[in-house]
C-alpha cells in the first residue's frame, strides 16, 4: 500500500483525505491518503522519517507549510519554482520533487463560472503560498492585479517577483489591507486566499458587507465551510460568487494525477465532498 499524506497544521478544517480515499477506493488502487498534523519543529523530521519512506507516493501542503516545505525537497518543477510556493510533493525513490497545482485549480474553477479572464480587473486578498500560486496564473492572463495584504512588505515581494517575469501581462500592484474599501470599487473580481473565515473561524469575513457591490464575482478560496460570510454577504447584496470546493477538487485532481499516473475520478470526488459537507455546498 502506498501513502499520500496532507502536512499542515493544524487541519480541523480539511476535506483532502475524505476526498482522495474516495478517489482511490474508486478506482480499486492500494492508495491511503492520511492527515499529518505536524508542528513546525517537527516538519523536517517528519519529511525526512515519514515523506521519504519507500512506503509514501506524496503529499498536499497546506497553511502554514506552503512555503517553508522548499527548503526540505530536492527539485521543484517550473510551475512552483514561478510560484515559489509547493502545494504538492511527489516521492520517486527517496526524491521529493514539488508541484504547485493551486493556481491550475482556481483558475479552472473561475474560468467555468466567468468565462475569460482577459482584460478583468482582479483584486486578491493575501499573499501568502496560496495567493502566490493564484496570483502566478492571474499574471498571465488579467488587465490588473492588486494584491492586498495585512503586511505590505509581503504583498509587494510578491508583486515585484511578479512583475520581473517576462511572461506577465497584467499591470501588477501590492496595497496595504486597511485600503481595501477605495481598491474594491474598481475591480471586478475579488478572491480571498487567506484564512480568514475558515471553519471554526466561521463568523469572521476579510471584507466588510459594506464594501461589497452587485456587480462583483467574489471567490473564496476557503471550502469549509463551503459558504463562508464573506461568500453569504456577497450573495445577500446580489453579487456573483464561487466557492473553493471546485478549487478544491481541480488542484486535487491534478495531485492525484502526478501520485497516480491516472485521471482523476472528479465527479466521485465531488459527491463525496457534498455528501460530508452537506448544506450549503
Ligand atoms: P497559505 O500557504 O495557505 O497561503 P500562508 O502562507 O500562511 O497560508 O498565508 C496566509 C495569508 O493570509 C497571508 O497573506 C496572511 O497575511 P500576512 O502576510 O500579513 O501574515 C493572511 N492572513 C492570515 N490571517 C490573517 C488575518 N487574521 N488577517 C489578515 N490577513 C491574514
């Protein structure tokens, strides 16, 4: 049998072993997908006893490893080197390379619901491994990307490293948190990739009710709960939104594809997270 963990800490949020045992028990493979709740003390031991062993294919990386766990792998593929932020680690023999998949999976979830991105005005809230991968992607393809963050010094690394590659077409910007009223009233999208109300921290929003507008499309990368406040207020003044859940299953699709060699079973995957989610999927 082979393993797949998920390292993060902590993880009473997370939906990934629910959603990769059911992929692999459809498809009948001898895969396990176990949580590795592990302190940042204990992460280079735990790479080094558990995600090298001969026993483990893998691994996703959550909050808050995203961008620490480089420093513990031995190659990093070009879409996380871009990104500088591992969201997936393969074991071949003993060698940890990482993957990002995060930015592949937001923007396949946001193009389904809105289409093209070309010439829309992007606003991204955070700018930590998440908001790296995100943000990578967007660069690509949108007119203007603002990144606020609650430390500037972050988000403007974030947007200088953008803006040196070559490849970038969107007009790039880091802006403080506490400015985020003036930057919402020209944009038309808004994605939150920080934690902030993820369950149990369900009652907080990084966006006050107040600053929203109908003509917005509000992502939130956060799934649990599938309908965070910031996703319900939106929704409560008219506005369009979309929920991590399909972010979700994308980035994990193409995890399981790098794990496996197969193609994920995404609708399996699908109805198994609305089966322990449940409302508000
Ligand atoms: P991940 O790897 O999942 O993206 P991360 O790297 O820990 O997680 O990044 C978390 C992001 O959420 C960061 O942008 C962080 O802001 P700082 O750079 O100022 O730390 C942001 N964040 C987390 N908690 C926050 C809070 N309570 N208020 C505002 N921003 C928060």
């Amino acid at each position: 049998m082979k393993t797949c963990y998920l390292i993060g800490y902590p993880l009473g949020h997370s939906m990934s072993a629910v959603m990769h045992n059911a992929a692999f028990q459809s498809l009948g493979l001898d895969y396990r997908f176990k949580l590795a709740e592990v302190k940042e003390r204990d992460l280079e031991s735990f790479v080094e006893s558990s995600l090298r062993s001969s026993e483990t294919r893998g691994a996703s990386v959550t909050i808050p490893y995203k961008i620490l766990i480089m420093d513990y792998l031995d190659e990093l593929d070009t879409v996380a080197k871009h990104c500088k932020s591992v969201n997936t680690i393969v074991n071949e023999e003993g060698f940890l390379k990482g993957y990002n998949t995060d930015g592949i999976g937001a923007l396949r979830s946001l193009s389904e619901t809105c289409g093209s991105l070309k010439g829309s005005k992007v606003l991204v809230i955070g700018a930590g491994g998440a908001s790296r991968a995100v943000c990578y992607h967007l660069s690509l393809l949108v007119r203007e990307l603002t990144i606020a963050n609650r430390t500037l010094e972050t988000a403007e690394a974030l947007a200088e490293s953008l803006t040196a590659n070559p490849m970038r077409i969107s007009r790039v910007s880091a802006k403080p948190l506490h400015e985020l009223k003036k930057l919402i009233s020209d944009v038309d999208i808004v994605i939150n990739t920080t934690p902030i109300g993820m369950y149990p921290d369900t009652d907080s929003t990084p966006l006050e009710a107040k600053f929203l507008k109908p003509s917005l499309l509000v992502f939130d990368i956060v799934y649990n709960p599938p309908k965070t406040k910031l996703l319900r207020e939106a929704e409560t003044i008219g506005a369009r939104t979309l929920s991590g859940i399909d972010m979700l299953v994308y980035q994990g699709s193409e995890a399981f594809r790098l794990w496996t060699g197969l193609e994920a079973p995404e609708r399996v995957m699908k109805i198994e997270l609305r089966r322990v989610l449940g409302e508000g999927f």
